[in-house]
C-alpha cells in the first residue's frame, strides 16, 4: 500500500479517536499529525520508504542534513537486518510501541500522552491497512512466520488499484467531515 494512503488512514484513525475522546481541537491535530509520523514508521524495515527519505528542510539546510542523516543511522542498520513486513508489521510491534508509548507519555507532562498515543495510532492503521492487502503481514512474528490477510480474498487491496484510490479517497473525505462537522 502506497504511503500516502497509509498517512491518510492513519490520520482520520487520530481525527476519528479524537472526537471519540471529545478531545479540544488542538489536542486533536495534535493526535493527527503524530499518527502522520507513525504511520511512517512500520516500513523503517525497507530503506527508500517515507521515514527514510530527507525532508525539505534537511535537503535545504546543511546541518539539518547531517542531523538527520546521524538520527537515522538506527534506521538504516534496522533496515539492513530486518524483514519487509516481518516483526515491524506485528501486533508484537504494536503492544510494544504502546507500552512505551504509555510509559513515556505518563512520565512526561500531561499533552504528551496524545503525541506519543498518535504516533501508536499511526502505527497500528498502518499494520492493519497492511493487513488488507494480498501480501498480508506477519501478525504474530517472532512467533510466527505465517502471513495474515484480514479480509477475505477478493477485498483484498492491491498496491496502486482502483480499491487503494478508493480506500483513500474514503478516508480523506471521512477525515474532512471529522474536521469541518
Ligand atoms: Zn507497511
């Protein structure tokens, strides 16, 4: 699934908690923009994937260039050893980047509860989305190899199909009416 379908899910999944939540505007977009980066972050396993690439500022600023070419070396090794669609689309994954994620929001002061718990929605949308596909993901690595698919056969999503633009296109339009209604 292309990575601006993934972002789009991700974000109305935060746009969507957020009113369930009855979160205050700004706690909202502030839930939407981490589930942004979150929904990046699953394909850390495969270099040239949206976490990967430089953003305009680290293309434009020498330094801001060289900070995020150190911050991702984590990520490159990560890429190096790790399995496309393997641990980093498991619900392992997803317990373990919540834990952390309630952990470290607790022990800090009271907005960072929703960064840390958007960039978890962005990451569980994601294996989900990920899940709906024909390739499906490892849902129960390390303990298991065996790939899920969570919709039967012909509702599966392929990369690029007419179902992705429309699974997009609903989710945009969905996360317009979580903002304008
Ligand atoms: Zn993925």
């Amino acid at each position: 699934m292309r990575n601006a379908t993934h972002e789009l899910v991700g974000v109305t999944c935060a746009l969507g908690a957020g009113r369930v939540l009855g979160l205050e505007a700004v706690e909202t977009a502030a839930l939407g923009a981490t589930a942004l980066l979150g929904s990046w972050l699953p394909d850390a396993d495969r270099r040239g994937t949206r976490v990967h690439r430089r953003s305009r500022l680290e293309r434009r600023s020498l330094l801001a260039g060289a900070l995020g070419r150190v911050a991702r070396l984590p990520l490159v090794a990560f890429s190096v050893v790790a399995r496309h669609r393997g641990i980093t689309h498991s619900l392992f994954a997803c317990a373990l980047l919540g834990t952390g994620a309630v952990a470290l929001g607790m022990a800090l002061p009271a907005p960072a509860i929703l960064l840390t718990g958007g960039l978890v929605v962005g990451y569980c949308a994601h294996v989900l989305a990920d899940g709906c596909t024909p390739h499906g993901v490892q849902l129960w690595a390390p303990f298991s190899r065996r790939r899920v698919r969570l919709v039967p056969r012909r509702a599966r999503i392929r990369t690029g199909s007419l179902s992705e633009g429309l699974l997009a296109a609903a989710s945009g339009a969905l996360a317009l009416m979580l903002v304008v209604v």
